[in-house]
C-alpha cells in the first residue's frame, strides 16, 4: 500500500475515532467495525501483492520461453 494512501486511511480511522460519547469513549460497535475494516484492507492487500507476485513469475517464465525459441 502506498504511503500516501495509508496516511490516508489513518487519517480517516483518526476522525472516525473522534466520535466518541458523551463520556469521550468510543462506541464498541463502531471499534469493531473500523478494525474490522482495517482487516479486511489489509487481507486485500496481501492477496494483491501475491496476485501480482504470480503474474510476474509467470510473465517472466513465458518471457523465458519465447526467447528459448
């Protein structure tokens, strides 16, 4: 993930902690749903590094193969 980006998000995770209660605590449910978000992000990301880690195995084996010829 890009810095930028991150920066980003925890920009909007920061503000989104903001609201808070009367008594300055954060609802549960809405600490749940932002970490849970913030799991599913990252999962994503994981999934695209190994996707794209693939793609480029596999571009250079073809790569491989056609100078071969």
């Amino acid at each position: 993930m890009e810095g930028k980006d991150k920066k980003l998000i925890e920009r909007n995770l920061t503000d989104l902690l903001s609201l808070s209660t009367e008594d300055g605590d954060v609802p549960t449910g809405l600490k749940e749903e932002i970490f849970h978000t913030i799991d599913q992000i990252e999962l994503t990301a994981d999934i695209l590094d190994l996707f794209t880690f693939e793609y480029i195995k596999t571009e250079a084996t073809l790569l491989g193969e056609l100078e071969e010829e």
